[in-house]
C-alpha cells in the first residue's frame, strides 16, 4: 500500500511542475499575443487567438488539478 501512496504522490508532483510549465507558456502566449498586436502589422486574428490561447493555458491546469485533488 505504501508503494501506491509513493506512485500517486510522484503523479501529483509531476502534475503540479506540468501545471506551471502551462502557466508560464500562457503568459507567454499572452505577452506574443500583445507584442504582435502592438508592434506588427497582422491581422487581429492571430493576435487575438494567442491572447485565448494563453488563457487557456493559465486556467485549465488549475481546473485539471481541482478535478485531481477531488478524484
């Protein structure tokens, strides 16, 4: 038994590191999304999809390990 407690916290702990890795390419999705807006000549479409994007990308691993610590 202790050995599954071992398994399910070695998952958590790669589960928490996979969250931040997404956290910090949302925000540098986010920050691409503005830079291109800003400073090139583009259309807003691609500006705006990076900008969704990289919301995307800092919610859903909180969302993913609420449903985790719930399971």
């Amino acid at each position: 038994m202790d050995e599954l407690f071992d398994v399910l916290d070695l998952v958590v702990d790669v589960g928490e590191l996979a969250g931040w890795l997404f956290r910090i390419l949302g925000v540098v999705a986010i920050l691409a999304g503005i830079g291109l807006w800003l400073f090139t000549d583009v259309t807003l479409l691609v500006p705006a999809v990076l900008v969704v994007l990289g919301l995307v990308l800092l919610v859903v691993p909180e969302i993913l390990l609420a449903f985790a610590e719930l399971a």
